[in-house]
C-alpha cells in the first residue's frame, strides 16, 4: 500500500493528497535506502535492467515513461474536487444540450410522422385541387387589375415630388397631394375587395400588396421631407447635425424610386449597400425550398387542420367567449399545434427565402430581415426582431417622429401599436368581410403583454423563463385564439361547408 511520506507526516493522509494535488503521493523507499521526500516512486519487486524509475507527473496523473504499472493505482483518491452533477440548477447552463436538441428533432419527425400516416389512413387525401386555383378563383380578376394598378400611386407620388423639387408646389400642398395619394392607395383595394365575393386568399394577398405599397409611399414621402429641410438647412448656412449622417444630395431620381418599390424594404433612401453579382444557382436552390415549404404549409392546412383540427373544432364547438371556460381553452390548445406549424412555415418561406431571393435578385446587400427572435424573453424583444422592415419602418418614421415632437415615450409605443393593430386587422377583416376587431384588439392587447413579461423577466432574471414566458403567451395562447375567432365567424357567415 502506498503511503504520503512528507518529512512531517508518515501516514497515510486523503486529505492532503487532495489538498496538494496528489504531488507527494510516492512508494516507500526499500529499508536499505534511506527514505526521501522526492516525489520519486520506486516500483515494488525486482528492479528494472535499466534500474530507472518511474516518475508520476501529480498534476495530470500522466505516466512520463510508458509504463502503465504505476497509472492511476487504488491507493489515488478518486475524489478530489467539488463538482455538481451536469442537470443541476447551477450547471445545467453551462453544458452542451446538442444531443439532447436532436432527440427532440428525432422524437418530433417521428411523432408527426406518425400523426400523417394516421391522418392520411382515417381521412383519405383531402387535398383539392381548389385550395390553389378554383372557378372562384376567375371572378377576382377585378382583384387581380386592382393589384397591377396600385404602382400608379407610387408614379403619383413621385409626381409630387418632382414638382416639388423644382418648386412649383408650397410644402403644405406637398404634404396634402401625399396623403391623399397614399390613403386612396388603402382605401381602393378596400372597396374592390368588399365589392367582390372575393376568395378569401385572393383578398389577403391584394391587402398583404395594398399595405406594403402605403408603408413604401409614406416612408417616400417622409424622408423626401426630410431630405428638402436639409437642404434648406444648407441654403441658409446652418450645417446639420453629424447625427443626420446625411451623405447624399437631394435629387427626386425616378429609377430610384422604380428600385425601392421592388426591393425588400419599407425605408427608402436615394441608394442602398449592393452585392456585387448574383448567385445564379444559390438562387435556384433557395427558390426549390420555397416550392417545397409553401407545399408543406399548404398540405397542413388543406390536409391535417381541416381534418382532425380546424373543421371538426369549429363545427362542433361554441364561440370561444361564450361556452364552457375549459372547453374553450382545450379548443385553442389543441388547435396550437398544426397553427405553430404554419405559423413557422410562413415565416420561413416569407422573411428568409422569398425575400432572401427577391434580395439576391435585385443584388440588395442589406438582408437583415430578421434576427433572432425564437430567443426573445419578452413580447418587447419579439416585436423588436422578427420583422426587421417593419420595425425599421415604426421607428424610422413613427417613434423617433413622435419623440422629436416631444411625444411621451409610452404614447409614441402605443401609436406604433396602433398603427400595426390596425394594419393586421384590414388585412384579416377585409378578405373575411368580418369586422370584429379581433386582430385589432389581439396586437393592442400585447402592450400589457409588454408590460407583463417585461416585470416576469425582471423577476425571475432568467431568460429560459421568459423564453418560455414568450412562446406560451404569443405562439400558444395569442395567435390560435385570434385564429379560432374568426374561423368560427367566417364558418357561420359562410354555413358548415367551409370558406
């Protein structure tokens, strides 16, 4: 048995092999050698031919000769540091969770899997060729013209700033010929949607097209004003402000206005930073995903929701405000799922890969349309990264606008609030021809919800918490109750048989 042998202490001590690192763990020496603090360990048994011996470097319990006699023997502690298990509440943030992240992807593939076969042998294929082009697909050909001719407005717009430019129109026309410009760029689809019996995708997509051509109008309009007081501002000898960052002059150029209104930004400016040539064939491959994730967000809607979920919950089920409390909550949970589902595929096809292409196509170098706000802790910090154009937009043209004109912080929040409130709800309330003020009142309510997960973050001072806080609050409860609504509205507006 192998001793501690310090000129101090000649038995066997745990304690201070740990304490010194195991540095003073040695054999001891045979009788007829006097006994040495070295840190020299003499092999028991016969000597060696070469009569060398065997050192242990203590520190990383390494054998500097290649003999294995002598590595890790039982007389070494095996305990020598305090350390806590991997899944404890102080070390669980400090490991690696890769394996465990692509179990959930193999537990997830095969739980869906499995809920698609069941699907496809209880239902049959129920995909029609309807849900992409149908008859009632020929009578929105008056959405159809409606859509081509709202660049007019845009071509209306820049009128009134060429006529500006020279001079020929005072400023308060200016401003007046752009309002009327942009709230006849809303309300015209409006009224051929409302006079049409319009497919309900049909009118999304004019509202969807409708919006972003009001947002690119105003955002024109706006920095054009901007631009013209700087400008003055260098008429009359007052240089502006380094924080301007004004580095161009101010021109109304037509092709640049032809630029922003195809390129995937609301904010315009005379130039943008650009690529210098297009990937040809990243761009084949990126529109091939599109085909394929816009198939699979179509067969779960046409396929899954309308057979186990949507149909069967809105058909048999009471208005979620007014039936039993859990039944409505177990409706909305079980409706969560194919709703996330969609939800992501959505987003994914829209903000990375259609405007990911658009982007490559155009060369435009700018293509921070999202960030990562599967990581927000707060409904703030969700609304602050997942649509990056709009959110530049709100604070380019709204919020910093508000503040400047010595607007409250927390009213100039709530006006962006509005404004966002009111655009989902054209785009959802116009196609149903149902106006419940559902979406409306489902963006206004997440300014408590800012609130509410703001002081929840601040609480509980971890941000797997207010992660979850995040996903259970918007993506569980928010959006398959707004979805619920007014499905169930447009189900009985339209009979059981569906939109």
């Amino acid at each position: 048995m192998a001793v501690l042998d310090t000129p101090d202490n000649n038995h066997i001590n745990p304690a201070a092999a740990a304490s010194s690192d195991l540095n003073g763990l040695r054999h001891r020496p045979p009788a007829d050698e006097p006994a040495s603090s070295s840190a020299a360990v003499n092999p028991p048994g016969p000597p060696t031919d070469s009569g060398a011996e065997k050192v242990i470097d203590g520190r990383d319990g390494q054998v500097a000769r290649s003999d294995i006699k002598f590595t890790y023997r039982p007389s070494r502690p095996a305990h020598v540091v305090v350390k806590e298990s991997p899944l404890s509440s102080g070390a669980i943030f400090k490991q690696s969770h890769a394996g465990l992240f692509n179990l959930c992807i193999v537990v997830l593939v095969a739980v869906n899997s499995r809920l698609i076969i069941e699907n496809l042998m209880k239902y049959g294929w129920l995909i029609r060729t309807g849900f992409w082009f149908s008859s009632k697909s020929l009578r929105d050909w008056p959405l159809f013209m409606c859509c081509l001719s709202l660049p007019l407005f845009a071509f209306a717009a820049y009128l009134v700033e060429k006529f500006a430019y020279r001079k020929y129109l005072s400023e308060p026309i200016v401003v007046s010929l752009h309002i009327l410009i942009s709230v006849a760029a809303v309300v015209y689809p409006v009224s051929v949607i409302l006079s049409c019996d319009s497919a309900f995708l049909s009118g999304v997509t004019l509202m969807l097209f409708a919006c972003i051509v009001w947002l690119k109008l105003v955002s024109y309009a706006h920095t054009n004003y901007d631009m013209r007081a700087v400008a003055k501002s260098f008429e009359k000898g007052e240089a502006p402000s380094a924080a301007l960052n004004v580095d161009y002059s101010y021109d109304v150029n037509f092709n640049s206005l032809v630029y922003f209104m195809i390129a995937p930004t609301l904010c315009y400016q005379p130039s943008y930073p650009r690529t210098p040539s297009i990937r040809k064939g990243w761009v084949v491959r990126q529109f091939i995903k599109l085909v394929i994730f816009t198939g699979l967000m179509g067969f779960i809607i046409e396929q899954a929701s309308r057979s186990s979920y949507i149909n069967p919950i809105i058909q048999n089920s009471q208005h979620p405000f007014k039936g039993n409390l859990l039944y409505g909550i177990e409706r909305v949970l079980k409706l969560s799922v194919p709703n996330l589902y969609v939800w992501l595929c959505m987003f994914y096809c829209f903000f990375h890969l259609w405007l990911n292409i658009l982007a490559e196509l155009l060369r435009f170098g700018d293509r921070e349309f999202y960030k990562d706000w599967w990581n927000a802790k707060t409904v703030e910090e969700y609304w602050r990264m997942w649509n990056m154009p709009v959110h530049k937009w709100m604070v380019r043209h709204i919020y910093f606008p508000c503040l400047r004109h010595k607007i409250p912080k927390g009213v100039a929040i709530f006006i962006a609030f509005f404004v966002s409130a009111a655009f989902h709800e054209l785009c959802i309330a116009v196609p149903c021809h149902i106006f419940k003020l559902w979406a409306f009142l489902g963006i206004m309510f997440q300014i408590p919800l800012v609130w509410l997960t703001n002081v929840l973050q601040e609480k509980f001072k971890s941000s797997m918490v207010g992660n979850m806080i995040f996903w259970s609050m918007f993506c569980i409860f928010g959006q398959p109750m707004c979805v619920l609504l007014y499905y169930h509205d447009l189900m009985n507006r339209n009979g059981k048989d569906g939109i």
